[in-house]
C-alpha cells in the first residue's frame, strides 16, 4: 500500500501538549502557530521539558487574537498579542535572535506554576530566525528546523525491540506517515503531499525528552525508550530517530493524503 499521512500535530508551546489536526496549512515556517510561544528565563534563555517535564501538561490554544493556556491546579490564563508589548532577544541552542515578551500577567502565571521566575516570549508576527546555514527557511521556537516527520514503521519497530508500546507522541512529531517499512523515511530525499513538495533535510537527534511521558510527564525510570533506541539507532550524529524536513512548495496537507515518493 502507498505510504499516507496518518496525522498532524503542532505544538503551539514549545514542549506543550500537542493538538492534533485534521488538515493543515504548510507555510514557510512548517505548520502555523507550531511552537509559536516559549517559556523562558527572564533572559529570553528557552526552558524545556528537557529541565521542567511539568511543561508537558501545558495545554496551548490559540485564537485570532491571542492564544489560551491552562494546566493542572491553575486558572485559565489568555494573553492577547497585544500584551507582548517588548521586542526581546531570545536564545534558543545558543542560536540569539529577536522575539516578543512583556505580557506580566502570563509571566506571573508561568512562574507560579514552574515555581521559578519565567517568562512567555511570543515569535511574533513573523519569525527572525532562520534555519542554521539555510537562511531562506525561517523557523519559530523549534529546536532547529520547521517541520518533523516519522513512519509508523519506524515506531513499531522501536516498540518490538524494546517490548513495550510507546507512544507516538514522545517523540513530538508533526507528520505521521503510515504504511512504511521500519526507517524508510531514512532514504527519502524529496516527497510530495497534495500540492506541498517537502525536501527531507536532516535526521532527528533524540535526547532525554522522549523518556517523559506525553500525557502524565513522568520519567521513565529505566530511561526507555532512549535506552533501546541506543543499541540500534547510534551513529556519529547521535541517536537518531525521525527527519527533520522542509516545505519546498506551501499549501493544504490533510489527514489521508498520498505520500508520494519523489526521490
């Protein structure tokens, strides 16, 4: 069977719950409003599940006109575009660049619930950061690139070997393709969604993140699925696991759609 995109996700807080959607637009930057707001030190320093796994259970939906946060014992918080009043630089891998800060009741309201002094940084309208060494391609708080993509092959193999069912969303995807044989993804260089050419740009480095579960947040204590993931998906990069990719054309993208193997 021809490979299909079996879901979509955007993240629109970095290290946030997901929200899963049925189609998408596919921009410039990836998917619109993905991790478009960030927790971070006053500095404009990114702060991630990495250090606070408590960011997992924030729940971010956004609107026309701003964006909607709650998570577990707090009240219901909107901060409004027009509250991120300050351009500020913020820090993301050491990579500096210009962002929005300065709503006071949003960074009151995260540092309440990290219990450390945080504050909400906002992209903006449009992005001043770029992808390392490919200054046409802007991204948001991303880690480094716009868009990634994992075969559920790919997964149900991880899950054979390490005897256990993890879920998809550990590993934070925003495409999901099914009917692909286990790293298939590995090999492909260029595919097609609908309308939408995407050029596959770099594998996935995997770090502690995929061992905190997405629902509850807690910390696998045997460090899985990271540990099995080692013995098999080492190389000099890193453990790899997923493609980062890049729209080369934009357009809609939608549950169901062919993937299409361009080379």
């Amino acid at each position: 069977m021809m490979p299909s995109l079996a879901a979509l996700y955007r993240y629109p807080l970095k290290s946030g719950q997901a929200q899963a959607l049925r189609h998408s637009q596919v921009g410039p930057q990836g998917l619109p409003l993905d991790r478009d707001w960030m927790v971070a030190t006053p500095e404009g320093q990114y702060i991630t599940g990495r250090t606070h796994p408590q960011l997992l259970l924030i729940t971010a939906s956004p609107s026309e006109d701003g964006v909607h946060f709650s998570a577990p014992n707090m009240s219901e918080l909107f901060v409004p575009h027009g509250a991120f009043q300050h351009q500020q630089q913020a820090d993301v891998w050491e990579v500096l660049f210009s962002a929005r800060s300065g709503s006071l009741e949003a960074n009151a309201w995260f540092s309440a619930y990290l219990e450390q002094n945080v504050i909400l940084m906002w992209i903006g309208l449009a992005s001043h950061r770029y992808v390392k060494n490919r200054p046409e391609v802007p991204i948001s708080f991303s880690d480094g690139y716009p868009l990634l993509l994992i075969g559920e092959g790919s997964l149900k193999e991880l899950n054979r070997r390490a005897g256990q069912e993890f879920d998809m969303l550990r590993f934070r995807p925003n495409l999901v393709v099914r009917n692909t044989e286990p790293f298939a993804e590995d090999q492909w260089k260029h595919i097609r969604i609908g309308d939408v050419e995407f050029e596959i740009a770099k594998p996935c480095e995997r770090c502690v993140m995929i061992t905190l579960d997405p629902h509850s947040a807690a910390k696998d204590r045997t460090q899985e699925p990271l540990r099995t993931l080692a013995k098999f998906r080492k190389f000099p990069e890193g453990v790899l696991f997923g493609q980062n990719i890049i729209a080369k054309s934009y357009g809609q993208i939608q549950l169901g759609m062919p993937v299409e193997l361009i080379s």
